[in-house]
C-alpha cells in the first residue's frame, strides 16, 4: 500500500525538476586507469562506465573495492593523480 501511494502524482517529488547542482552531487565518478603504467583513461558516471567497459553494476562495485584490474583497466572512486 506504502509503495502504491507514492506512485505518480502522490509522489511529494512528482513533476520536481533536478537542477544541475543537485544532479552534479548525487553522480558519482569512477576514475579509469590503464594498468600498465597508470596513465588515466577518463571519469565516468557509474552507469556510464558500466556501459562503456560492457560489465555489469556489480561486477564494477567489486573491481572498485578490491582494486584489482579487469580487463587491463583499473576502477577507483578517488583521483589517484592529478590530470
């Protein structure tokens, strides 16, 4: 019942525009490096990043928490050098 009444128009966010502030705050980055020699690749949207490397949201959450690299390309949440 909760979720019904908060479909459409009696969600209190109903028809509320994101300004670019809020969307900026709520994206969240993933850096890309090149594993060989660390030479930065790009940042990412996560949902963009998910996309453009073709692997899976989780597959990304754990490549980003372990560490590890997959496919030749290591994931982090935190700029690990200035560009």
């Amino acid at each position: 019942m909760q979720k019904r009444n908060k479909i459409v128009v009696n969600n209190p966010q109903f028809g509320v525009i994101k300004s670019s502030d809020t969307i900026e705050k709520l994206t969240k980055l993933v850096y890309v490096y090149n594993s060989v020699d660390m030479s930065y690749i790009g940042s990412y949207s996560t949902v963009q990043c998910s996309k453009e490397f073709n692997m899976g949201k989780d597959t990304l959450y754990k490549y980003i928490l372990n560490g590890f690299q997959f496919k030749g390309k290591i994931f982090s949440r935190v700029l690990l050098h200035n560009t």
